[in-house]
C-alpha cells in the first residue's frame, strides 16, 4: 500500500523548482526581449574572420605594395579557407537545403523546444483521464514519496535541457517554463511563495481578478484543452493539423504567367455573386508566405473581397532557387508587375484595376505605379492603375520620424553582405535569418506569441483557428539573396522619400533613373494607407505614402471623403489580418475607399 504523508507534507512547486537550479529560462536579468547570445557571439566571430580572409585576399594580391608579406597572407588565407570558411560555407548552406537553421545554436534550440513540449505533453497526460483533469491522481502523486520521486524525475529532465538552452530573456522556453509552472501548481494544489501565478487573470490595478480555486478550475481546463490537441508546441502542432496546406480560396495559376519562381494566381468568384467590373491586384511580401491574405474562413482578405464582387489576383513569389539569386528590385519590384498586369489587362480589357499590397509588397507596388504613371504619362496615355491601398507599408526608412531608428542601428551594427553572400550565396537567405531580425523589431515576440496561444486555449476552438496562422509565422520563405541585399540598403539609405530609388523601364529617359514619386499625384492616383500605431515593423511614421503622394488635400490627408487620398490610423499591430474582428473592419474601410464612398465612424 501506498504511504500516504499528511498534508503539510505535500509538495510545492517551489521546492520542485528549486530542485531544477537557475537557468536561462528565468529571465532573472530581467530582460525585455530574447537575447541570442551564443548566435550573436558566433555571428560576430564569423563577420571577423570573412573580413580578415578579404583582408588576406587584398594584401596577397598587391604583390607591389606588400612584397613578401603577400606571400605569408597568400598563404595564410588558402589555410584559413580551406579549413575554416569553406566548411563553415558547406554547412550554412546544406543546413538551407535541408531547412534546417544554420545557426548551430539556434538549431539546438529547436531540439530543445520540440523535446520541452512533449514532457510537458507526457507530465500532463499522466494526470488525465477520459480528457479530464484527474484531481484524485494528482493528490496521490503531491502527497506519496512515490510520487514526489517521479516529480523530481521529470524536473531533472526539465532541467538539463533548460541547462543547454543557448538564449537569454523572454524566450520561447521562458514561455513553455511559465506552462510548466502552472501545470505543477495545478497538480500540487498548492499556489506559489512568492511572484505571480502564470495566466492568473488581472484587475486594471494588476491585482488578481480570482481566487485561488477559481485558478485551479479554469487552469485544469486550459490542460484538458491542450491537451485533448497535443498543442504544446506551437510548430508541430501547426504542421500537424494543417498537414502544410494553408488558404481557403480556391484559385487557379494563371496560364502563362510564371516568370522564375513567381506565379500569379486567380481566385475564383463564388457561385451566386455578381462581378462589380472592378479587378484587385494583390502584392505580396516576398519574405512570408502569401497566404496571409487567406489564412482561413472569417480571416481572408481575398474572401470577403471576393464576397464584394472583385476579380483578384495575386502576386506569389514563390521559393526562390539558385537562378533567382541575382534577381534583384528590377525584377521583383518592376518585370514582375509589368508582366502580371499585362496579363490582367488582355483578360479585362474594360475592368478598373486596383492594386493592393501588404508590409514590403505595398512598398514595392508604390514606388513601381510611380514608375507605370511616369511612362504611361510620357507616352501620352493616362494612368490605368488609380486606386491603391496599401496595408502597413512603409515608406520612409531614417532614425527620427519613421520609428525605425532601432532596426537601422541593428542592421549598421551586424549586417556584412559580404558574409551573408559567402555563406548562403546560390541557397538565398534563409528565413531563419529573416526570424532574427524581427526579433530585435519585435521585443520578445515569441514569448509573447506562445503565451497568447495559451492563454487563449480556453476558449471555443481558439487552438483550432491558430493553426494556420501559426504555420504560417513559423514557416516563412527564402529572401533571394541580391533582393535582399538591396531590401536592406532601402532601410539603410531612405532611397523612396528621397527621391533616388531607381527602377528600370522601357523609355530610354526613365531606364535606370530615380522613381519620380509625384507621378502618382500627377496619374491622379489615390492611395490608401491603413498603419497600426503599435506595430513595430512598419511604425505609423514609415507608413506615409498617403500624406506623400498621390491624390493628397494640402489641408487635411487623415479623412474619409472619396476621390482623394485617406490615412487611416488604428490601435492595431501589423498582422491584424488574424482578428476577426479587426480584419471585418479594414475590409469594411478598404472597400469603401475602393468604391469612393465615405465610410462612416472612420476618422
């Protein structure tokens, strides 16, 4: 028989935690964002060492100025290529094609968060009985020396993988440890000594809006709900219900459009809705997945525009191969659009286009209509694209008003194109590298995003309806390597605002030269800009094409009223798209703008 301990025997979380040591999943430096140390450590030994072997290469080949020196550096740089670059080059870029991260650190990070969730997963399965809580079986496990040995088992396995994890602050693994918190407060019944309850629900004055009874119900709920979909880990989960497949339009490709890797697609009307005589051209960031446009039902722009009587197409970037590598803005941000709009005009030869275009994809369709009105006005012709909304697209890239001050300072600080072209070269930048960046735009994003995915498991099908949008953050695409290079020079050098951004074009005078933004005032083209005043990625200071450009009114350029150009400004953040309810009020918005009515209760 089992030798039960009287209650004030029953163990804590806190002596189970204490058991597991400190480690980098405290946060006990009190950080506001996850700091990567071992990977920026590593980035920086790498940045050194590809600007020692130039160094190297330029004095070994400078026979003249450096005499026998050149000899030792000509030397010294075959050893340090040999047997230090070239393996380093060999593993980056099999690490891609493989789709892995390349970042040895971070890789191992990955290993850890796969392993982290499924103890969890197997801790919290041993307590559950035909889905529900087992409260009997958690009291036998705190109160028997049994069961305070498989507890502690299961802390040392916690902790040794807590004890090789290679980042510091509001981490992912903060996140899963601030789960695993409150699953031993739920199993041992018992709060703990000091600090607060994670998921505890708080009052405006941050006091605790429940008992601690209240706590344990609703939080023995939140298991049974994770548990019943096995939705520990963000990432797995994601690819296990979508089975890699996202979107809920149905479209087709094209015929005739696939130019390198991009194709465009066609959504399909449904049954039973009436074309409005209006077609919307959709461009896409080429760094994330263009299904964010059509995440799921009740989440898709393409569906409710659709509903309204659009013919939509929409620019897909696809993955880029070794070919792509040297395509840079003059494909993607002029060829491509030239050649998807040639196509839509031969199948619409009567139809209003629209254009639209998210984050990068927006900024890239403005300054590319600013180029089309230029030549079509110097061709005697007018403007044939006269409507652009544009979703958090940013414009204007300097350290005082844009809000892009701190990621200027990153990129100046760690960017080398030299390194990245050295280790990445034909494979293009992965988009591990991609997530880094916005790590340092979004302050501890992924600790954020975990802990809002399960602090919402409570509620009707919230894990279910995360799902894709969930696949889509953590499977972003490939950066084609030049594009991305010249991506990062528009943040470094404010190229669009002012005025030296240079596209190719078919007329002779324009071909090379800078973009002349106030063409699109002269197209008499309106623009549309609907910006977040917390987003991070494109702070409301980038977003400023509508006060720009375009169809502006010298006395006001935040306004409602049609046929001229409108800001709309929300307490949003940059993928509002995944909120219902947001995503119903920026169609409700857009559509008006598009159908230059005034749509009211909009400032």
């Amino acid at each position: 028989m089992e030798e039960t301990i009287n209650r004030g025997d029953r163990i804590s979380p806190d002596s189970l935690l204490i058991a597991m040591g400190v480690s980098p999943a405290d946060n006990r430096e009190g950080l506001k964002t996850a700091l990567p140390w071992k990977s920026m450590m590593a980035g920086a030994q790498a940045k050194t060492l590809f600007q020692y072997q130039r160094t190297l290469a330029s004095v070994s080949e400078n026979h003249h100025l450096f005499g026998p020196l050149s000899v030792l550096a000509s030397l010294q740089n075959t050893f340090l290529t040999a047997f230090v670059l070239d393996p380093m080059k060999a593993h980056a870029r099999l690490s891609v094609r493989s789709g892995r991260d390349p970042d040895l650190y971070r890789d191992m990070n990955g290993w850890i968060y796969k392993n982290y969730s499924r103890l969890i997963y197997f801790l919290c399965d041993y307590f559950m009985k035909e889905g529900h809580f087992d409260r009997e079986k958690a009291r036998r496990v705190s109160t028997t020396p049994e069961g305070h040995a498989m507890l502690k088992e299961y802390m040392n396995e916690f902790g040794q993988m807590e004890a090789n994890y290679n980042s510091m602050g509001l981490t992912r693994l903060k996140a899963m440890k601030e789960l695993l918190i409150c699953l031993l407060i739920v199993v041992t019944e018992t709060p703990l000594e000091d600090g607060d309850l994670p998921f505890m629900r708080k009052n405006k004055d941050g006091s605790d809006a429940m008992d601690f009874e209240a706590y344990l119900t609703e939080n023995r709920f939140r298991f049974e709900c994770l548990h019943r979909l096995n939705a520990f880990d963000l990432k797995e989960y994601s690819e296990r219900v979508t089975q890699g497949k996202i979107g809920c339009s149905p479209y087709e490709v094209v015929a005739g459009s696939i130019n390198a890797h991009v194709s465009l697609r066609h959504y399909l009307r449904p049954k039973g809705v009436k074309p409005n005589g209006k077609v919307l051209y959709i461009s896409t960031p080429l760094i994330n997945k263009p299904e964010l446009f059509d995440l799921a039902e009740g989440k898709s722009v393409v569906e409710g525009m659709l509903k309204e009587g659009y013919e939509i197409y929409m620019v897909d970037f696809g993955v880029p191969g070794p070919d792509d590598t040297n395509l840079g803005f003059d494909f993607y941000a002029k060829a491509v659009h030239d050649h998807n709009l040639k196509i839509i005009r031969k199948k619409h030869p009567r139809a209003e286009i629209d254009a639209m275009g998210y984050c990068m994809g927006g900024t890239l369709i403005a300054v590319y209509l600013a180029r089309r009105a230029e030549e079509r006005l110097a061709a005697g012709k007018e403007m044939d694209v006269r409507k652009v909304a544009l979703m958090a697209a940013p414009v204007r890239f300097d350290d005082e008003e844009s809000g892009h001050g701190p990621m200027r300072s990153f990129i100046r600080q760690y960017y080398d194109a030299y390194l990245m072209d050295g280790l990445f070269g034909s494979v293009n930048i992965p988009p591990q590298m991609i997530e880094f960046g916005m790590n340092e735009i979004q302050p501890g994003v992924h600790y954020t995003v975990m802990m809002g995915f399960y602090g919402r498991a409570i509620y009707d099908n919230a894990i279910e309806e995360a799902a894709p949008f969930l696949y889509w953050l953590t499977h972003g695409t490939k950066f084609p390597a030049r594009a991305h290079r010249e991506w990062i020079n528009l943040f470094l050098t404010n190229p669009i605002v002012e005025g030296k951004f240079c596209l190719p074009s078919n007329i002779p005078e324009l071909d090379g030269k800078p973009v002349d933004m106030s063409a699109l005032k002269k197209g008499e083209v309106q623009l549309f800009d609907y910006r977040g005043t917390r987003d991070p990625i494109a702070p409301p200071g980038s977003c400023v094409a509508s006060e720009l450009w375009g169809l502006t009114d010298d006395g006001n350029i935040q306004m409602t009223r049609g046929g001229l150009n409108r800001t709309i400004e929300k307490n949003i953040g940059h993928i509002f798209v995944v909120s219902k309810s947001l995503l119903a009020e920026y169609l409700e918005t857009v559509n008006h703008f598009l159908c230059d009515e005034i749509c009211k209760g909009v400032d």
